[in-house]
C-alpha cells in the first residue's frame, strides 16, 4: 500500500465518508498566498524539479540546514542536480516532521510517484518528475485548472504596478486572481533610507509627489482603489504585534516630515505613526467592505550574518513571544469606536496564543456579518497537522467553527495546494472521529454541510471575490 493512500490521515468510517464524499471534491479558494504575479501572467515553465520545489522553500532549506547540508548545496551555486541529491538525502530524516508528509503528497499529487525519496531513489524520481513538467499542462495555469482553484489572492506592496493582474484578468485563465494591499512598508519611519527609497516607488507608480503625510494618504488611498478596481477585497499586515499609541494628526504628521528628511524615528514615534496609519488602513478597508487580515507573533531576520549574506526570507524567522493580547485590545477597539472595524482574520505564529486569539475575535463580533472576526488557520510554523488540530480546537470552544473561512497555502509554491487536501483530511478526521464516538450527532448531512462550507463555502460568502 502506497505511504500516501486513500485514507491517509483518516482514522475512522465517518471522517473516510466526509473526506471522500464531501471535502475531496470542493473547489479551492487560496485567500492568501505568496505565489507570483508574474509566473502566472507569463504562464511561466520550470527548467526542473529543483526549480519548482526547492527554489525559495525556506521550509526544506532550513531541515536541509539541520542535517548538515552545505550552505552551498541550499542556496549556493551548485547545479539543481546537486540541490536535488541533497534534499533526497535529507527526506529519511524527515520522519514525523510534516515536510516528509507534504513532500510525499506533492510527490502523488502533481507527479503521480508513490516511491519515498530518498538518496536511492533521487534518480528515478528526479527523470519522472521532469518528464511530468516537459508537458504542457505543467504550467501554472495548468496546475491552477487541474487544483480546481477558484481564486487565488497574491501579496502586493501598494508601490508594486499591477501590470501583471492586468494581464491575467485579459487572459483566458479561469481562476480568478486578485492582489492584496500589503502596506507594512509604510511604517519604515525609524529606517528614513528604506522609507525614502519606497516612496519614490509609491510616487512613481501613483504620479503624484509625495512630501507631507497628506500626500502620502491620498497616495495610500489611490492605490487601495486600484486594488479594489483590480479585484482586491483583502489587505494583510506582517507585524511582531500591532501598535497600541494612540497618535494624533500633528504628531503623525510631524513624524513623517522627520523621516522624509532623513532623521530617524525613536522607538515610541515609530509606534505612535504606525498606530496612526493602521488605524487610517482599517478606514480603507471599512468603507470597501474588504477583509483585513493581521500576521502577528514573528521574530524575522534572526541571524544577522545569514540576512547578510541571503538577505530576508531565507529560513532565519522564528516563532516569537512578544505579548500580543492588550495591543490587540486596543486596536481593534480604537477600529470600533471609529465605526472602522473591518473584517479581519488573526493568525498567530505562537501556538501559546490559540486561546487568546480565538476568544478575543468573539469579543469585537457585531452582529452585522457572520463570522466577521475570524481566528485565522494555523500559519506558517502552525500549517501542520498539530498546529492545524490545535487552532481547530481553540475556534470549536470559544466560537463558531461552521463560520470559519478555512485554510491558505501562504506559500510562494505552485506545488503547495495539496496544502488544502491535507487540512480536509485533518478537519474530517476531527469531526469524523468525535461523531463515530458519540461526541457529535451521527448526522452525516450537517456534518457534511459543516465541512462543505469551512471547506470552501464560507470563504466564498466571507471575501466577496468576484467569482
């Protein structure tokens, strides 16, 4: 029997049923993601199966990294050949850690090879892979149609020209994909250097000079048009925790002409304007009725002298453990009082956090959309089985599991929706296993309603997207 069979991950009669039955054959709707613009416009094709699996994969270079893998063999110069023998050589390591899952089903799922990796088999699979990627519907927009993704929402800077969009809503690709207003960078008040360079990017792509902090506003707001006009209905924030220092117009306003001018921020401006500003994006996405969506608990760029030399998103980020809840409180508080509070989603890095998280997004819900607060899927460090069980369980006890929107990939891979199959699988065998134990009703068709819609329905509802 294949490693990655049929019930795999399915432990009872009533999960088996939901999966095969209901969670397997519902569309995709990948909220979040890092996938490239460009990659899909150009329909691009991969050289090989290093390419599309191990380029960018800080998941596989950081396991590479423990067992002992040259630097060299990861992110250096060697050939792909090399960089491929050297990942086979690291999965038998991989046992119980949740790559040696995902590489085994990317394996069957895009590939269609049952054999595990390994050292001995790298050969074989490396030639039935590339042969699989020489064919034509091995493309994005081939493993976009094959995944059934319906949508799929990008990550963008407001600076970045979405040219790319453009030429994918004229193409005749059927998934709709749609940016997200990803505006941390203009927070960069105690960087003047890295603030300053942005915003002759953010001039540039808005025609319009931008030396007060009304200017930049009003350049803010454009932009969020133009994704909203492009088919964005979600913004997202990459944060250690949100600011929590109330500032007022003045305060804000004098920050950022320092900044323009090259002085640095302190530590509390910098909270102050970033306070002033998040507040201003939750007004944008208010008044569109977009969903805004809150990254927080990571500790980025840990090991200087790798950032050094790979620069960011390299495998050097951890789990942090800054206090996330009195910040939160406020802000979102702050939205509320403004009549600004949007829809949001809260994804925590820190697994300490699930309650927190999960018991708070009930205490800002309003009435006026289902679901509108939402305890976000385990993320990042958390997309695995445990993590993925845990955040079930903390949203189950303090909220609404059947108004949850779901699972993202948050990847930058083509080969990552089976991310989607992995967390139906979890999700039936939790619900699946406590109705075959009595903890549920034996009622197949609202267990099946239940899956069906955290599967996909609710996200539908939940967005908006135009599809």
């Amino acid at each position: 029997m294949a490693y990655i069979n049929e019930n795999f991950l399915l432990h009872s009669p009533m999960a088996r049923r939901l999966f095969h039955e209901v969670a397997s054959g519902q569309p995709i709707i990948d909220y979040h993601c890092h996938l490239s613009p460009r990659e899909i416009a150009t329909n691009h094709r991969w050289a090989d199966l290093a390419e599309i699996w191990l380029g960018g994969d800080h998941y596989k270079w950081r396991l590479m990294r423990a067992n002992g893998v040259d630097e060299e063999l990861i992110t250096g110069n060697s050939t792909p050949r090399e960089k491929f023998q050297a990942w086979a050589e690291t999965v038998p390591y991989t046992l119980r850690n949740p790559i040696h899952h995902w590489t085994h089903l990317e394996l069957q799922r895009y590939f269609g090879i049952d054999l595990l990796l390994g050292p001995d088999t790298a050969d074989e699979i490396w030639e039935r892979a590339n042969e699989k990627l020489a064919e034509a519907t091995f493309s994005p927009h081939g493993l976009l149609k094959k995944f059934d993704v319906r949508v799929v929402g990008t990550t963008d800077d407001p600076a970045d020209p979405l040219d790319d969009h453009a030429a994918i809503a004229a193409s005749d690709l059927d998934t709709v994909v749609v940016p997200t207003f990803r505006p941390d960078k203009a927070l960069l008040v105690d960087n003047p250097e890295m603030l300053n360079s942005w915003l002759k990017k953010l001039e540039r792509v808005t025609n319009t000079p931008i030396t007060h902090l009304c200017d930049l506003l009003e350049a803010l707001q454009t932009r969020h048009d133009n994704f909203h006009d492009a088919g964005g209905r979600c913004s997202d924030h990459g944060l250690d925790r949100v600011p929590a220092l109330h500032c007022s117009d003045v305060e804000a306003a004098m920050i950022f002409d320092q900044a323009r001018a090259g002085k640095a921020a302190t530590a509390e401006e910098k909270e102050k304007f970033s306070f002033y500003l998040m507040v201003f994006f939750g007004q944008l996405d208010a008044a569109k009725g977009w969903t805004k969506q809150l990254h927080l608990g990571t500790f980025r760029n840990t090991n200087s002298i790798m950032l050094k030399n790979l620069g960011p998103d390299s495998g050097f980020d951890t789990i942090g453990d800054t206090p996330q809840g009195a910040a939160l409180v406020t802000y979102l508080d702050a939205l509320a009082r403004e009549g600004a509070l949007p829809k949001i989603v809260l994804y925590n890095l820190n697994p300490r956090d699930n309650y927190l998280f999960a018991c708070l997004a009930g205490a800002f819900q309003d009435g006026t959309f289902a679901g509108k607060i939402q305890f976000g899927s385990g993320w990042w460090f958390l997309d695995q089985k445990n993590g993925m069980e845990l955040q079930l369980d903390a949203l189950s006890a303090t909220g609404l599991l059947s108004r949850f929107v779901g699972m993202i990939t948050d990847s930058r891979s083509f080969l990552s929706f089976t991310r989607h199959e992995y967390f139906r699988r979890v999700l039936c065998n939790l619900i699946g296993s406590e109705a075959d134990r009595g903890e549920l009703p034996d009622d197949f068709d609202a267990l099946a309603d239940l899956v069906r819609a955290v599967s996909f329905g609710n996200a539908k509802r939940h967005f908006g997207f135009a599809i």
